[in-house]
C-alpha cells in the first residue's frame, strides 16, 4: 500500500502518497448509519449502511467478509470477525500490520495487491458476503464492479476522513455486531482516557508533526482535523499554534515549508516521519537541529509502522500505538 519515497523505493503507498506523508485528508466526519436488528438478535437480519456512494442494504448476515484496506480488516477483526480475503500492507513482509497479524493469530486469509486498482476478479473469487472499503483508496473507480459482487461498506464522505468510531459503528451494523460495536468503541476509549490520565506530562503540549522531508523541504500536518492530530489531541496535547497558522499548500490539512524555514516547527514535541535516508537527512539540516525542542530532546522520530498506526487509527492499531509511541512522546514531553 505504500512505496517508499527516496532514490532507491517511495515511501508513499497505493494512491496514499497524499494521504500519509504528504496529504491525508481527516475532516473526521459523522455520517449517518440506519439498521435494523443489525446485532442477529432475533428476527431476519437486515442491515442499512449509509455511504458515500448511497445506502448499502445487507438482507442477511455476512460469514464471508472481504477487506479492501488493512484498516478495514482490523475493525472486523477487532469485532471478532476474520475476513476470508485482506488487501495486502506492502512494505511488511507478512503483507499485514504487525497488529492485524496478531489479531489474526493462525488464521491465513487470501491476500491481495490494490496498488493501481481493485482486483475485480479475485474479489469475486472469494465470494464474499460483504466488502469492507471504508479505506479503499480504488473506491471512486471500483464501486459499480465491486457492488455487482456483494454489498459494499464504504465512508460516508472522503477516503480517510471518518472517525474511527465511525468506521468501526458501519462495520460493525454490516456484520451483524453492533452491541459489540459498541463495546469495543467504549473499550478503546476508555484505554485512551486511562494512558491521558497516567501521562499529565503530555497535557497541554503542543507538536508539530514533519511528513516526508526531502531536500527541498517538507509538508507540515496544519490542520487539527487531521487524523494524527485528533489521536494526539485525544491524548491531551495540541497542535501548535504556529504550524496552525501556516497556509495550506494545494493539499488539504498540509503546509509545505522550505528547508530554511523548518524554525517554525520548533513546539515543547515535533514528530517526524518518512523513509530513514529522509529522517536522516532531516536531522542534518542545521536549521532542524537547532530547533529548542531537538536539542533538549523532544524531537521524536516515527518509522512507517508508527506513522500508519497514527494516521489510520482503529482500536487494534490504536491499541499498539499505545504501546509503542506513547512512551515516546512522554519521554520527548518530559525532555
């Protein structure tokens, strides 16, 4: 799903070099949801999933699932489903997020490439009961042919841009599990207000977060509707002020800044991400490593697992940044 942006690969996968490194757009939205008894609690099951492209009516209740995105796969993971079929994560070399790996334990569904489009046929092949593209980059071109195959579960209003809650109360109706649904929204939340209260040193400190440096400068998240931000925010910090204010370049939510100008990055906590040869690179820039907070050691960098767990939240991935970013940003916090 992402190439790696340098001389040798990009780091930019599928269509999502705008969406992580350099442009995701993360307006988080609240679209509607309509179900009837969508948990398979008596009655004949139906469910009504409203999207972008129109309301998906599902009339019974899905066994064979099919996940377009590994986002898609981790929220019906998450709800105790497992997909028969996964679009591949690229740049891992078991094609799945260490996290979804984890959920999925022994189970080996059919993996597959969506990079430069939807494979039509092996979708079809698998003979899924309901496809998951809440993620699905291909979507746009792709829906006529994959709604011909079965009941498709898409975002409510651009790729990227709904809530986790969001995705995860769609799927969740698709499925046949919105009691769970509702639960592990509850239970993810709460795992979040628990690491905000145990770390009150990340209370109240801004951040700039750096997307794919190269040597003619760098993009800059200015929009606390991003979906990194949110999760940061959600952790009690905040964008800075200064990179709030910078005018956004032709992509949505990103500010793009030369690499004599990197000074107005300088926040209590700036993150970066992008290819090592990149990261490397950013640290050498003279005016990057003058900032105050790299040089008292509030400058945290983020390889690509860390960044996606960010910028593609769901409760299994959230749950791993937890783990493994969190302690992080405190230790950049307490700097």
């Amino acid at each position: 799903m992402f190439r790696w942006l340098g001389s040798a690969r990009r780091w930019v996968r599928r269509p999502l070099a705008a969406v992580l490194l350099i442009g995701a757009l993360a307006a988080c939205g609240s679209g509607g949801t309509g179900a009837g008894p969508a948990d398979g609690s008596g009655g004949e099951f139906h469910a009504r999933v409203t999207g972008k492209f129109g309301t998906t009516t599902i009339d019974r209740k899905p066994v064979r699932v099919v996940a377009m995105s590994w986002t898609d796969a981790d929220l019906a993971l998450s709800l105790g489903v497992t997909p028969v079929g996964i679009a591949k994560a690229n740049d891992t070399p078991a094609g799945l997020e260490p996290w979804s790996e984890t959920a999925l334990g022994a189970a080996k569904p059919t993996l597959f490439d969506v990079i430069g489009g939807d494979p039509i046929e092996e979708v079809a092949k698998l003979a899924p009961d309901v496809i998951l593209a809440t993620k699905d980059y291909n979507l746009t071109r792709s829906y006529p042919q994959l709604s011909q195959i079965a009941p498709v579960v898409t975002y409510v209003d651009a790729v990227n841009s709904d809530s986790w809650q969001q995705g995860l109360t769609n799927v969740a109706t698709a499925l046949g599990r919105a009691t769970e649904g509702r639960k592990v929204t509850d239970d993810t939340q709460a795992q979040i207000d628990r690491q905000r209260s145990a770390h009150p040193e990340l209370a109240g400190k801004t951040f700039s977060y750096v997307i794919a440096p190269t040597a003619a400068g760098a993009f800059t998240v200015n929009s606390n509707q991003d979906v990194s931000a949110k999760l940061l925010a959600a952790l009690g910090m905040r964008l800075s002020p200064t990179v709030l204010g910078l005018p956004s370049s032709g992509l949505p939510g990103r500010a793009q800044i030369s690499p004599e100008n990197l000074s107005v990055l300088d926040a209590d906590v700036v993150l970066a991400t992008g290819s090592p040869d990149a990261l490397a690179d950013l640290a050498k820039n003279p005016v990057f490593a003058n900032l105050t907070s790299v040089r008292r050691g509030g400058y945290v960098p983020l390889g690509y697992t860390a960044s996606v767990a960010l910028a593609f939240p769901s409760p299994l991935s959230i749950q791993w940044a937890l783990n493994q970013v969190l302690p992080k940003l405190a230790a950049a916090a307490k700097a």
